[in-house]
C-alpha cells in the first residue's frame, strides 16, 4: 500500500473517530429517550400535521437535547474526569477540545431552536429554548453542586420534551401533556438517587452534593420509596382522564406494582451491597418502565384499545 493511501485511510479513521467523539458529546441514550417521549407526545395529539414537518420538529428537539447534553459536558468537565462513571467521556480523554464543545452545544442549540420555529411553531420553539436553558443554566451551573435537591429541580427540564410534542401538533397546552410531564418529573428522583447510591463514592470524590452524600442512606431509600409512590397518581391519570384505556391501566399498574416492590425491597435491606444491588436494579428497571410507559401509551392512542 502507498503512503498516500495509508494517509487517506488514516485520515478517513480519524475523521470517524472525531465525528463519533461529536456525537458521543450529546449523549445519544438520553437524547433517543428524549426523543421517543417528545415523539410519543406528538403522536397521541388529537391534531395531525405533515409527515415532514412532524419528521424536521422531531429532529429539532433531538438535535435540542444533544445540545443541553453537550453544553453540560462542557461545563461539567472538570468532574467528569473525577468520576468513574464518567472519565472516558469525549472532553475528559481529549478526543474533543473544551472550547470546540462550547461552540458545537451553542451552534447546536441556535440550530435546534430555528428549525422547531420554521417547521412548527413559536410555542414550541420556546418551550425547546426554554428546556436546553433551564438544564444548562439551571441544573448545570445552579443546582448541581450546591443541592440535594438538584435531581427533582431540574428534573423540569427532562420532563418537557412530551409537552413539546404536543404543541408541534396543537399549538396549545392542555391537560393531558401536563400528566405526561408529571410522569417524567415524578420519575425522575427514584431514577437518579438510585444511580447516587450505588455510585456514591464517584459523587463524593467530585464533590457533588447528591441525597446520601448530604443525608445518609437510610434517609435517600425513603426519599426514592415516597417518590415511586408519589409517581402512582400520575401514571394511571390518563385512564381516569379518558386519553387510554383499561388495557394502559392494566399494563402500567403491573409494571408500577413491580417499581415499588423494588423500592420497598431496597428501603428495607440493611446491608451495603445487597442494598447497591437492589439500587442498580432499579436504576436499570427504571429506563425500561419509563420507555414502555410510554410505550403502551402510544400503542393504546394509535390502535385505540378498548
């Protein structure tokens, strides 16, 4: 092989290792969860837009999401690198440079907003601008290393994408985008202090001020308990408010019945490692409930189950 085309093979490698760098910047696993629940909103709306238009705005709000992941991977580098959890992360190893993220989350976040306004409407490109700001400037910088609180605060920001999709359609918010912004919120606490508590060590070696790290353990499996039951009202809301059937009821009780059993499991286990066992389950169990939530939600909408 000549030297000319060994340097064109190791230019095209490097080229896919920089865009994938790029790209693992924006967290692809929250962004296609982001995605799926704005998505999910938009098509149980009772008003149909263009396939194109619904296609651009989806993308708007995933290019949005990957925005606020990159933005605070930017801001947050500095403790990425402390972190296990987090260390290989595209910033912390130097396979992307701190101020190439700056301007790619800006570029991004100008981006995402302009194409939700074009191919939807002002309402929702507000509510798109509003949620990459809050989880930035709110969570990120504010929140984050200074509350316990942090989680359920800025959890407001990674329950709006649903209510997102539903204005891209309606132009308007009402009741049923509110209960699926509940979903996620209420959600949302149980997920992440599950993660601290198994993880507690990372979040103390970076200084984060995460539930068992400021109030102990006993008081953060209460917390997650009291939030899995807090979350109940919520996910059977939309059979009691006519937007799904028995069959969602049926399906979400059983899937929430297991949830709290989960987190009734932990709150009562006395030693450490079962108890970090028990967490990392429902930290994973949490991922998959939320997605076939959402998921049941939309099959009993499109098919219209009785």
């Amino acid at each position: 092989m000549s030297d000319i085309s060994i340097k064109i093979k190791n230019s095209k490698v490097g080229l896919s290792l920089n865009l994938n760098s790029f790209f693992n910047l924006m967290k692809p696993r929250v962004m296609s969860l982001v995605l799926f629940t704005c998505m999910v909103g938009l098509l149980i709306a009772p008003i149909n837009i263009d396939f194109t238009s619904a296609c651009i705005s989806l993308l708007a709000v995933a290019i949005g999401s990957g925005a606020a992941g990159v933005l605070n991977m930017w801001y947050e580098s500095d403790l990425d690198a402390l972190m296990s959890r987090t260390c290989l992360r595209p910033i912390p190893t130097g396979k992307v440079k701190k101020d190439q993220a700056l301007y790619f989350g800006l570029i991004l976040s100008a981006l995402s907003v302009s194409m939700i306004y074009f191919s939807a409407n002002l309402i929702s490109a507000i509510l798109l601008a509003s949620t990459i700001a809050f989880y930035f400037f709110i969570y990120t910088i504010w929140l984050k290393r200074k509350t316990p609180q942090n989680i359920v605060i800025g959890g407001a920001a990674g329950a709006l994408p649903p209510v997102i999709g539903w204005t891209i359609a309606t132009e308007s918010i009402s009741v049923e985008p509110l209960i699926l912004f509940l979903i996620i919120f209420l959600w949302t606490p149980s997920h992440f202090w599950a993660l601290s508590l198994y993880k507690s060590s990372d979040y103390k070696k970076a200084k984060i001020p995460m539930l068992p790290i400021v109030s102990g353990t006993k008081t953060t499996k209460v917390n997650i308990l009291v939030y899995a039951l807090m979350m109940l009202p919520a996910i059977i809301a939309p059979f009691f408010l006519n937007f799904a059937s028995i069959f969602y009821l049926a399906a979400s009780s059983v899937m929430s019945a297991y949830y709290v059993y989960l987190c009734l499991r932990l709150y009562r286990s006395k030693i450490a490692s079962i108890s970090n066992k028990i967490a990392r389950k429902i930290f994973i169990y949490s991922i998959f409930y939320l997605f076939f939530i959402f998921l049941i939600l939309l099959i009993d909408n499109l098919f219209k189950i009785i």
